[in-house]
C-alpha cells in the first residue's frame, strides 16, 4: 500500500474565535465545531485476518469544518474566487455557497470575482473585477456555467498573478477548477510564500472526468452523466427502431471512462462501453467488430458508448497538446463510426448506424439537486477551511466524508478506473459486454 | 464507540465454479472476483494523535461481489423476489438488475416474482406468481413503482411464507423493502434454518426516509430528494410573489429528517428546516413564529420544510400504529399552517401562507439516473451474495463500498440526523436558520 | 350564431412612424407591417351546403401584429407593467417580451413595473415602482412566477388607481391577468377616458384554467397541464402497485374543466374525469362509485381525475367569495377520498386509495417551451396594440392568428368545455369512461 | 388566393350503425356525433372591407371526428398500421390511440403492426407482422421512436405493397409518415381502387420539419423544438462563459426553418437564426461575419441556430438524393464553423467558438404531454375516419379543428416560413437581429 502525506499547511495563531456560533458539546441540539485533530481514515479496506493497523501522523486525513478558533478577522477579509477551465455543472452553486458562507456566517463583506479563470488577473486583459454580494449570486445556482467567465491556461504566468493579487490585497483566494487550475493554485501559494504573505490558498477541485485523485465523486459529474444517459437514450431508441440500428454516442473522458461507465451503468441500454483504461481490438475473432456482428445476427441492434479517450491506440498517433496541456486526441466516434461502416459494407450486412456527439450540452448544463447539495457543502466547507488559515489544500469528499486534501498531493496523479475493481466489473455485468476484446 | 459484530451467515462448501467468468489476477484489463476474506474497516474516524486501531474478526465489513466459488448450481436455482411496503423510487430497477444478473451472468432461469409483498406468500390470497424474464424486465426501469406490486403488513406470518416458499422450492429469496420487511425476513431466514432448509435470504434495504441502520444512503432517496426540490422551488416562487408570502411543504420523513435536510441543501431556498431530530418551539421571543416575524420584516417572504416527524411533542398526541406497525402522527404540515395563520391574524399582519404537501408524488417518480446506477449495482450484489451461499444478510453501500451487513445488525437501530455533527451543521449554514428555536 | 361587435376602440391621428423598420412588400424576405383593416374571420364552421357567409364591419376579428404608423412618441413614451391574481407558468416571460420590444424595437426607455397588481398603483401601501430595464429582465423567464408580485382584487379601487396613473404619467398601461384583473383594466380605461387622457390598456389574458372567452389556449396553460401531468402519473403508479389501489388527483378548474380533460388526453392513465361542466351521481347503477367498483372488479386499480369545481351540487353548498370574487367551493377532492372509502368499507372491500393535491406546484412552475413561444409573441404584439393606440384591448391567438380582442367582450362571459362537442368527446373516448354518470 | 379541392374519397354506403355510442343531441352532457356535412373554412383572413365571402363545395375542409353510420362491420375489420420515415416524437402515441380506439371503442380485435415501414410489406425481407393488443401498446407512449420500426423508402413498390394488403385481408391501412409515405399510401390506394378493393387509406402526417401542407403543427414538432432549446441554453452558456464566445446550434430544417424559428422564439438567448427560406450573405458590410463582429465588440458573446437547410446557396452545390429521395445537403454547421473561425482569425480577434449538433437527440425523445395529447387525438379521429370509409384522407388540425385532408392536396406541396408574415416578424422582434443579411 503506497504512503501518502496528508499534512495541510496553515498560518498558526488561530486566535480569533469564530463569528459561527456553534457548539462544542454533544446533545445539545446543536451543531458542533470541528476540532482541528479529526481524522479519516485513508485506506479502509483490509482482509478478515487483520488485526489492527497501525499509522504515522501524515498518515490520516484531515476532517474539514468550522473551527471554533480562526486565522483571520473576517471584518478584514478580502476573498477573491476564480473559476478556471472547461465549464461543469455546479460552478454558480459553489460560488454561491463561498458568498453566502461568507457574508452571513462570518460577516466578510469584500468579495471579488476575478474573471474569465487566472486571465483576470494579468494586468494586460484589464479585465475587471466583479463585486460578490448575496443580490448578486442569490439565484445563479439555477443557470450552468459560471458567471465569472471562465478561460484556459494562465496558471503559468506565477509572479504576475501574485503581483495581482498582493496589489487587490486578497487574504484568501478560491480557486475552482481542474488540474492545471490546482497546480496553478500551488505555485501561487508557493510564490505567496516565499513573499511572505499569509494568503490562504484553497481550491474546489472541478473534472468533470472526474479524474482527480482524492476526490472520489467531483461535482457535476452527476448532473453530466445525466445529460449522457439522455443521449444513450436517444442512441438506443434510433438503434432499436431501424434495422440493425447502430447508435454510437460519444462521452467525454479523456483519460478515464468514469462518465461513460457511470452512464451505462444508469442506461441499461448500453452493449459495449469502451474507455482509456481498458484496451480494445477492432477485428479478428475477440475483436469489437465481430462481437458486434454476432451481436445483430442475435439482437438486431446495438448501443456503443466510447469515451473520448479511448482507443488511442487504435488511432495514428495524432499531437498536440491545448492551452491547457493536455494531449490532443484523435476522434475515436468518427474513427469508429467509419470502421463499422466499413466493415459491415464490405460483408454486406445492412446497417443503420447513428452517431451522436452530445459534447457542450453535457457539461454546460445546471447542477442537478444532488450535486447542489455536494456543491453547497463544498463552498460552504472552503470558506470554513481559508477562515481557519489552511493553504495549498483542497476541499473533498473522501469515504463519506468532506475532508482536506494537500493541493500537492491531489495533483501529482490522475484518478482512472482500475479495471481488476469493483466499478468496471459492476460495468461488464450490466452491458453483458465481452471480459475483454483483444485477441 | 459502540462495538457491532458484522459476521454474515453463510452456507458452507462453496464447492461450484462461478459460471461467472472473470478474473484472479491484477493488470489483465478483466475484473476480478471478490475474495471473501475481503473486508471494510467501519469506523474510520479518528484523531490526529492515533497511531494504530485494532479489531477482533467481527469488526470489519465484508464486502460484495461476485466470489469465484458458488453455493448454488445456478442450472438448479430457482429465485424469488418480493418487495413490500410503501412505494419507492428504483424498486423497478433492483427487480431488473437482479433478473438480468441471475439470468445472463449466472444463467438461472426459474425467477418468481411474489405478488404484492409478503401478502403473494400466502394462500388464501390466492396472489399468482409471476414468471420474470429479460423480456419481461426490460424496460421497467423507466416507470415508478414496482412491477410486483406492494403491500404493508404480513411479516408476522412467518409459518405461512416459510411453508410457502418450501412448496414453490425456492433456493433464495431476495427480500427488497424497509424496517419491517427485513424484520420479516430475518424471521423467514430463521424459520428456514430451522426447518434446515438452505435457503438464501438476501435484502434489499429499501427506506425513502434514509433511516435504514448500515446504509449511508437509500436507494431512491436522492430521486425523491429531487421531486421534493420541486415542490419547494414552487412554494419559494409562491412566496416571493406575494406580500408577505409564506410557503410550508411537507415532506416524508417519520422519524428522520434526511429528506427535509438534503432538500434544503439541493435548493438553497428554505428558511427553517424542521426535522424530528431537533426540538422547536412555537412561541416566545427564540420561536419559530417570532423568528419568522422578524424574517417577513426584513424579507417579506419565508419558506419552511418540514418533515412529518418533526414537532410532534408540539401535537396533541396522537396514537395507533398503521399496517407496518409504524407510530401514526398528527399532521405537524396542517398544524403549522393554522398556528401560523392564527399568530399572525392577532397581530393585524397580512401574510399570503400556501402550503404544498407533494405527498405520493414523490414516492412514485421513477429513479434518476444516479439511484438507477446504484439501483443496478445493489441488484447485482444481491445476486452474487445470494449464489454465494450468504444468507440473512442486506446489501449495502457503506463508506464509498458495496458490503454485505447482517439482516439482524441493520434491524437494531434507526439512523438519524445527529445534531452535533455536519449534515446538520451544513444545513443551518446554507439555510441561516437559528440554531436552536428554543426559549 | 350569436353576434359580437370586434371593434377595437383606438385613438386616432396615427402619424407617427415606427421605429421598427419592416417590409411595405412581399417578396424580399423582410417581415411585413401588419395593415390595419387585415381581419379573422371569427366563426369558422360552416356546413358542406353553405355556399356564402357575410359580414357587417363589426364581425371581424382585427389581427394584431406592429403597424407602420403609430400614435406614440416612442421617445416620450412611459410604460407601466401590473400582473393580478394567482400565479400562472408565463408571467414573468410576458413581462421579458413586453420589456425587449419596448426597449430595443421601438427604444422607449422608461418602463415601470408596479409591485403586487393593482395594489401597487394604491398610495396607502406605499410600493415602489420596478424600474424595469433589459438587465432586470434578461433571465427572468427561467424562473415561475412574476417579478413584479402580484395579488387579488383592488380592481375596484378605479379612481385612485386613475389618480396613480396620471401621476406617474403613464401613456400605456399592460395590465397582465385574468378576468377580474381585465374587468379592472376596462374600468380603468373608461375613467381614462371620462378623464380624457389618451392612455392604452392593452390587457394580456392570463387564466390557469383556460375560461377566459375568445382566447382559445391562455399562456401557461399547457405548462400547468405537464405539471398535472406528473401528478397523474405519481397516482397511477400508487394505483397499480396496491391492490385494488385508487389514485384521486385533483387539479384547477372552478368553472372549466380545461386541465382535467386535457391532462387526461396527454396521460392516457386516467379513467374517469370529472368536470364542472358535466355532472354526474355518486350513487346509483349509473353513478361513479358502482362503476368504480365494476373496474375495480376488473381490473384491480383506478385513477380519477377531479377539477376543483367538479360536483358542486353534490357538496353540501359552502358559500362565500374570496378576494377576486370568486365563488368558495367545498373541496371536492376530499369529499370524494371519504366517499369512496366509506362505500367500499360498507361493502367490506379491500381498496388502497392515495389522494394526490399539487396544488401550487402546478401554477408556480416556469413556462415550458411552447408557452414561452406564446408568451414572447403575447408581449410582442401588446407592445404593438399600445403603440399603434390600440386600447381596452386583449391580445388573443384565435383559430391560429394573434388578434385583438375588445376587453369589454372577454369578460362578458367564461369559457367552459361543451360536452356535446369534439374535445369532450376525445376524452371519453381515451379515458373508456361512461358516456354520462347519471341515473 | 389559390383555390383547393379539398373533397375526401369515401366508400359510399354507410349503412352501419357505429358501436360508439354517443348522441345526436346538445345538451344532454353526451359528446355529439360529427355530421358529414360539417366542414371548416381554410381561408380566414380577409379584410375590414369584405362584406361575404362565396364558396364551391370544394373550397370547405371536411370536419374529422366519429359519425354516427359506418361503413366497415367492426367485427369483420382487419386494421394494419405502418409508421415511415425518420423518428418522430410521438409515433408510439399515435400507433397507441389507434389501437385503443379500434378496440375499446369499435371492438376491432384484429389488428397487424407492419414492422421497419413499407419495407414490411415486401416479401423478400421476410418481417413478421406484429400482432397489436392494448397490453402490447399500453405503456409504449413513455418511450420515443416507434414499437413498429421504422425505415425509408420503398413506397414505389406499390404492386407488391398491395399483393401483401390483399393476402392480408386488410380492410383499412393507417400510413404514419412524411411526404414520401403519403405519396407512397396515395399510390397504394389507387392501386387498390383499380384493383377494386374497398381498402380505407388513412394517413396521420409526421414531420419532424413541420414541412408539410395543410399541417399547421404537426405532431412531435414540440417535443423536438423543446430538445432543440435545451441544445441551444448550452450553447448560450458556453457562450456567455469564455471570452468572445460563440455557440453554434445545427438543428433539423432541410427545406423549412420551422424548428429552428420557434426554438429561437422559446429560448430567447438566440441572436441568429438562419433558416432555407430566407437568404443570407456571410461577407461585406451587411454580411452576418460583420454583423457577429459589431455584436462581439458590443456584447462579447453570441448564440446563431442554424437550420440544416439554410445558407446552401452558400454552399459549394453539394449532390445526390438520399434513400427517401431528399435532396443531399452540404453540412451548413461545419461550414459557419470554419469560416467564423476563419474570418476572426484572420482580423487577429480571440473568439471561443462551440459548435453543438444535439441531431438524433432531438426525434428520438418521447412526445411531451402537449404532444401526447395531439397523438392521441389523431390517432383516435384516424380511427372514425377509416371506419366511416374514408379514404386518400390525412388526420390535420387546422384553424383549430381536427379535419380531414385529402392526401393527394397535401402532397402536392411543401409547407415554408413566409418571410413576410408574423412568425418571422416575431422572431426578428425577440432575436433583434438584422431585418436581411444582405449587400
């Protein structure tokens, strides 16, 4: 089992006592504090023949909540919050829940928006900042995106940023987003450091991928897979209603398949699901092309569901990374649509295929009421974890719990489906797909 | 902490080779099966200054999944399947999940679903079996409700059901209902045993109120969450359009106030949640009719959710227990609409009060899209639990995994909204209601 | 064939020309004015024989839609808003397009919103005028309900009303609401006139309920309908999944019975619907509860859908009128739940009857798509009638086109459902109930 | 004003008493038969100035609806029903309504589902019939597409089409389809009349489009445009979220921009709707790339919908007839695209441009309850019109009354915006975009 070090950097000298009235005793009707020595277990599975298990001190994780004892005097605070990347369901409701946090549990009325992601920082966009207040964010949880604008990129340009920050006087910066949005985070918390300033750094880690490591379920997600299994529908009613209909529908999941084997999962009308985690072949006898075939000789029809990453074998290698580093991908749909085509014309069995690209409608959309809520208690648990003067951590579920995770450790690895587990084989169950397609 | 023993009863000499093909090994891109000394450690909260736990081997929870030696010769299997009590949402889905499973993966094709819960067990009924097939499930999911039918009640017939099941020689029975269904089937299980007959009980834990021990979250309660969403945004629109609006809905929720909870959380609209868990008062200067006073003062609008539960020491007591057994209540949705009517007609203000009691609505939608996935994957687990010989015991999802919890532990003990600790600490955050309203 | 007078009272000297530049030709792909002589024929049934049918100058309907000479300034113009009554799926898309056309088709700049209906124009409740600009509007036809607030009556209040008008100096006046509030509005228009002031009122008919004459589907309509629609569904799926289980849903419609019947035609779930217009007995060979139990017998499970004011003359007559002056009905909802247990109890028959009131989930709900397509048209073409100095007018869709309806005919009588004719007879036909339940 | 004959082919000698039982009364609470002699006026526009208009007895559209004396013995009928052509929301409703109406209310009991379209009828492919009761067809109105199947083309094999109705016995064929399947069941029924045959052809016209004539609305036309608003609000987010941003919708619309016009209408978000009928330049001073530009610098986002058909002049002609014979379009989205992207690119500005083509999503969902109740209507007036021995006949709504269309007058042309009249001019008012774009 591999160690990780969970220790959250924080200013010390907690000594303002938090303007949240809590309790810190038991039955009392009323919500208690949490003490900043609550821990999680990281790694609760085991074997029937343990006896006990034993841990260091950087072992344990961190509980998030409010402290009774705070860094920073919130008639002084000035927060800033950024929202940086690709759009996803439940940016506006965690903005929301940082302002409503606080304005009305600690009382910090200065709160600025920093625009369209780290861009609204550099000097040469001028572009300015808006003004965060409860009139303004009060109904924005009903609309997707986010109304701060979001941009790509910019998480490299360090001592600008700082600069900007060091100049609007922040104390506490909020930072929602991906990977290149955290890592971005860390550096700034790292240049801040070494300045000598005692900013608190805390990010919401935002993959609609969900491919963040130590963070089990990202918000949104849900509300993606939703739209997702709205298009598998649409897929699977096309496929059944022609003769040997084919639909093809194509997820995001550039490294990792979680949307795709979440939504086949919800579907029940999926037949193969194909994601980067698990290789495929397309012909010879355990091939995708030939299950397919038998497939409609018995069924008549099929629903295909491929995460964008998948497959990229398959694919001539294509280059090029974004503006946010990531790799380009070559189009597996449309690779994979052409192939079929081909395939089956060359035999000359007649076929029907519909290839869907739901693409920006899945993630453009409003969080739904479960991720409204996770959305709700992540803002809520970043205001109480910055008031208290944690740094360089993010705020994330964990084995049932909201929990702090060290920005440095979320984002030195990427979270995948592990094939030989429990996810991926609840997965094969339920489409009936073949183990695994390669000869 | 209190101690609980998790040891699942099972039938001994798995001797039958999983028809179930899956794999033994990591790194083969195949899933592979749970062993059966796989375990979950269940309280996984701690302090910073622990250094080690220690268990005995009844401390751990054994988890799910598909085992690689099976009890039963699935050529042989015949399956039940019941579910009882009141309606809920993804009672279809589970019913799918587990005929798909049975059917395609461990190939059994003699499932009986029992008709109208416990009731179809019982002669003088005269209830017919139903035959379930793939074709038959299929698309049953998309509807609400239970192809099966329900029923409360008829438990306690313990002799009838048993002698039932003998004649119709069931080999396992997968019991998908509440409190009382379970309780039902521990009795059948024990029954069973002492008439040495190896018959598997398996359960479904099936509780719209999330009040189910050992089962963090129910299926369907996020569904329900949903529709509940629903009706308050109406009764916040109702509000805010009228001069002093005030909208009360009532939501499920006897002895725990989870839905109520949770749907504050997802709107971000109520003002005074009142759950079952925490004591309120009507009047005096910390009542909930002074608070909501004040609030029309300086909002002239208020939206208050209430569990059906909550207040009841405010009812004049009302007694008899329905069907199931539960306690009957006076109707705390009513009561506050006329206490809140009268309070405010002695002080001359004008208020517009609509009150919205979304009722079965919400009970009968169909699951979404998540609870469909854990609907799915609760079916599986029940059929792999079953082939494997386990007996008298639930299917559940605890700390982020699929486990098997004994019938008889789950049965001891409702869970609750704790006060003291986060869900409800975030819900007094988001809503801002008081703390307490008591004087 | 009873006659009307179409005439639409207007003040003349129409010698302005629109701003909003449109086509005087076919032909070149530009929309066209609309003239002012182009007319509806009103009636429309004929039968194969009639060889001709002819009009005096006041059968006619006078088409709505935005003419080439208007009589306001538009850079002069001031406008004010008012939206009376309940609340209905619309409101705040009217108030969108009223505002949008206004502002950037014809640039008139000052638009005022009066807060809670004719209440806001009385100087004793001190309300502030909504200044209303696209900003305030942009996003509010997401949202249910109105943002102006409304409430009931005050209609009656004409000369103060009047007094507010001219000092507010408003040169047109969209008065959004239903019979009461158009009753308003033309009591309104004719003090203006005694006063000699040339200010519009162009009303835009709002009723849930769908009774107002000469609008043959109002806005927000079907919307409310997609709402029943769900209930309906909640209690079909309660019905079947009890035995002998009866779900009673009881929808709007004190006078009409427009959203039983059509919710009926869209569920295809229900099997009796009960309307104000048809009546029908309880007791009897002929009369609903022995038909009930004759499918009850059949088969095991029945809906009913119940308008509110459906079987008056059953209630024991409740009397009183609320604030807008309509009548007080006894709850036929609850009558019929105790009816129908008392009879099956007396003949010891086991029934699971749920019953199901939405109430105001169902008028609080945002427009669906197509009635946000009506109400945008709605509130383009109010904006017209006004401009062109159209007044006491209605805007309608009538047999497919937008017209102008004199105010002083709308509310002169209701819109109800005839029984003898196609709609009512749909519902027989798809619901299979008795032709009539009459002794 | 065109004239049109809009005479219906009937099988003389209607000498059945109708098993419906309704009343030939008013006022007695019991729907009415329709006479045949009832008919509706098609043109309903005219002037201030007209005084009578005169008729032929062809001018005057036949009222649908059931009529007291039938032609067929509904002991005797054999009813076959086929659904053509591309997916429709709704077409499970309507096939539902027939065979409801069939059997419940006439007693029909024979009726045969023609499987994938024409294509069923021909011996070669081998398609068994499917049988069609009222469990068959109960709940397929939850779930989109067609239980029948579908497929284009093969209405030209009309000798075998009828060599396969007369082996069938069939007394009446209902054609659910567009153009294509209506030309095709206007040349079967020819057929079958040379053939002497007493075969009623009676068509419910489905066009996604709304392409077709004497089809005000046809049905699943809501149901899709409500799709196609859900596309284009995730257009509108992304755009409104980067900097610059442009959302890009492709929606149906080969020859008429009838989806495209009222999504626009009902999202409100659009600044550019683009449709077949009316032209447009990209380039020059009044081109839309300026325009876009001149909106940017203004507003820094904008959302353009584009119908599949619109713009092909601009198009490089692109050739061929697909397998229903319509004409092959270039893809008008990829197209703005490239030359969007293009044309920023080259002026040196950022733009985000997100391209969304929701395309089968938007005709495989379910009917809405709108939609349901359309269906259900045409279907049930399809029934009464073959049982009276109606034939060539389509089921419409016009001017607000179910009528009967002779097929061979529908066909005849196509139905398209005019660009002149007041759907466009309402969308050009709520979009505020450029009368014409053109130099």
């Amino acid at each position: 089992m591999q160690k990780f070090d969970f220790t959250i950097p924080a200013f010390e000298e907690r000594s303002v006592q938090s303007p949240v009235s809590l309790s810190e005793r038991n039955d009392d009707y009323i919500a208690n504090y949490v003490e900043d020595n609550e821990r999680i277990i990281y790694n609760i599975e085991t074997t029937r023949d343990e006896r006990s298990i034993s841990f260091t001190q950087t072992d344990l994780i961190e509980k998030a909540g409010p402290r009774e004892k705070i860094y920073f005097n919130p008639d002084l605070v000035h927060a800033g919050i950024v929202t940086c990347g690709g759009l996803c369901p439940g940016l506006n409701n965690v903005i929301r829940a940082i302002v409503m946090c606080l304005w009305y549990q600690y009382g910090v009325k200065r709160i600025s928006g920093i625009q369209y992601g780290y861009r609204g920082f550099l000097e040469k966009f001028s572009l300015p900042v808006m003004q965060l207040r409860p009139e303004k964010v009060r109904d924005i949880h009903t609309r997707g995106g986010t109304i701060l604008g979001s941009s790509r990129g910019y998480g490299d340009f360090v001592a600008e940023i700082v600069d900007s920050v060091e100049k609007m006087n922040l104390d506490m910066l909020f930072t929602i987003g991906g990977d290149g949005t955290q890592k971005g985070a860390l550096n700034i918390s790292r240049e801040l450091e070494k300045r000598n300033l005692k900013i608190a750094v805390v990010g919401v880690p935002k993959t609609i991928d969900n491919d963040l490591s130590f963070v089990q379920k990202s918000f949104g997600f849900e509300s993606a897979v939703s739209e997702a299994v709205k298009a598998v529908a649409g897929a699977h009613t096309e496929a059944e209603n022609a003769i040997n209909g084919i639909g093809i529908v194509k997820v995001m999941g550039r490294e990792s398949g979680f949307i795709a084997a979440h939504t086949a999962l919800a579907n029940n009308d999926v037949n193969y699901v194909l994601i980067p985690e698990v290789p495929f072949d397309l012909d010879g006898e355990n091939g995708l092309l030939r299950h397919l075939e038998k497939r409609l000789e018995r069924r008549h029809h099929a629903v295909i569901l491929v995460a964008e990453g998948a497959g990229q074998e398959l694919l001539a290698a294509s280059c090029g990374v974004d503006a946010s580093g990531n790799k380009k991908l070559g189009d597996i749909g449309i690779f994979l649509k052409d192939k079929i085509s081909e395939y089956f014309r060359k035999k000359q069995i007649e076929i029907n295929l519909k290839y869907i690209d739901p693409s920006y409608i899945i993630r453009s959309t409003p969080a739904n009421p479960n991720d409204s809520i996770y959305c709700a208690r992540l803002g809520t648990n970043a205001v109480h974890a910055a008031m208290a003067g944690k740094t360089e951590v993010l705020i994330s579920l964990f084995n049932n719990h909201f929990v702090h995770i060290p920005i440095s450790l979320a984002v030195s690895r990427k979270n995948r489906i592990d094939p030989d587990r429990e996810l991926w084989c609840d997965v094969v169950m339920v489409t009936g797909q073949p183990r695994l397609m390669k000869n």
